[in-house]
C-alpha cells in the first residue's frame, strides 16, 4: 500500500529557488521519515520503486553512438523512453521483456501535478516516468529533453537518495550551466521558456544515505504523448 507522499501538517511550505525564467527548485518538497518528516512517504516510494523495477529491471541504455550509459534506468507509465543504436524514442512496451511498462503509481501523478503546479504549471498530467539510478561515478550529460510530442508541458523531477549536483544550463550546449546541488526530497521543475534547457548531472559521489545506501534514484516526470 502506497502512503500519502506529502506532510499537510508541515508549519512551513518547502523553499523555492528560480533558477531560470520558467525553472523552479522546490527544496524539500518531498519529506520522508528518514527525514523526520511525514509518516514514512520516502519509504513508500522505495517500496513503489522496487516493485516497478522487479517487472522491468534497472539496465545501461545504451546511445545511438554506441556508449553505454552509466546510470541505470527503468520505466513507469503508458510509455518508456529508450535509447539503442536505432535512436531514441518513447515505446509501450518494454523492450526486455515485452510486456507494458509497470503503471505509475496514482500518489506519485498527484505528486508530480502537485509539483508542477506549485512551479506554476497547473493541469499537468504526465504518462510517463523515467526512474534513473545512479551510483558514485555515474553521471548524466548536457543534453535536452525533446523526445515528447508537446513541449508546452513541464519536466518534473525528483531526487532521492544521495546528494547530487545538477547542471542547468541555456538553449545552447555552449550556454555555462549553472551547479545546483539537490538533496533527497527536492524536485526541480522546468518548462516555458527553458523548457528546451540543456541539463545533466555531474559524476556521483561516494556516499551511504541512510534510506537507499550508496546510490541516488532520480524520478522523470513527462508528457510523452500529451
């Protein structure tokens, strides 16, 4: 059984951070009880996690270029974004196994509308969520989120685990990005204007976070076929 994900009973709203025009980084937005916050919602969604990966395993995509990506990654959702030698695409089936993608679990759609929302995107109904893990040294590069049909619609995404610095960049990959470091509970949102935004994660550190141990679990929100 999934847990409600959010503390109502908070004093205080989570901080925000604009990091560009249409980017905000809503720190804590998510409390677990790790944290000492609501009762047992990061919890819950570890569980949620482990049973969606159980039916569609963590695996290294690998690029059209023929790297092999660092961190791992699974699916949730009506579809799930892969990447092969053929290019990268959004799929209803997983390609391992070829059954439909594991369903989103209906408290993280609320959490994810509940984000985006907050960062000013009312209405946001995402169908797909990319579950990325990383472990000390994995690492995702600049790149931009283009793969969905409608790109009026936002990013959500969700840290959990060990901290991370997350790189926020400009329309052009020579933009500088700017570092941010995330902790488990913040999410970041990003669409309008910057909804095109270069991004990426920088090499994972060494760590042991009391929840998920040596690794960092990074949740997609999108509007794949919105």
């Amino acid at each position: 059984m999934t847990l409600n994900l959010f503390d109502d009973t908070a004093p205080d709203e989570p901080s925000t951070r604009q990091l560009a025009p249409g980017a905000l980084l809503l720190r804590g937005f998510v409390q677990g009880e790790s944290d000492g916050g609501n009762e047992g919602s990061s919890t819950a969604m570890l569980a949620d996690i482990e049973a969606i990966t159980s039916q569609a395993p963590f695996r290294h995509l690998v690029t059209p270029g023929g790297f092999t990506m660092s961190v791992a990654m699974s699916n949730c959702g009506q579809l799930g974004w892969v990447s092969s030698r053929r290019g990268y695409r959004y799929v209803s089936a997983d390609p391992i196994s070829g059954n439909p993608w594991p369903c989103m679990p209906a408290s993280w759609l609320a959490l994810a509308s509940r984000a985006a929302t907050a960062a000013g995107y009312p209405g946001f109904v995402p169908d797909a969520c990319l579950i990325n893990q990383y472990a000390p040294g994995s690492k995702m590069s600049l790149h931009q989120d283009r793969d969905e049909h409608d790109l009026s619609q936002p990013i959500v995404s969700l840290s959990l685990g060990l901290p991370a610095v997350f790189l926020f960049g400009g329309l052009k990959r020579s933009d500088k990005p700017q570092r941010v470091p995330l902790q488990h509970g913040d999410v970041v949102v990003w669409g309008g204007p910057t909804r095109l935004a270069f991004h990426g994660v920088m090499p994972l550190e060494e760590g042991e976070h009391a929840l998920l141990g040596r690794r960092r679990i990074n949740l997609t929100f999108r509007c794949a076929s919105c």
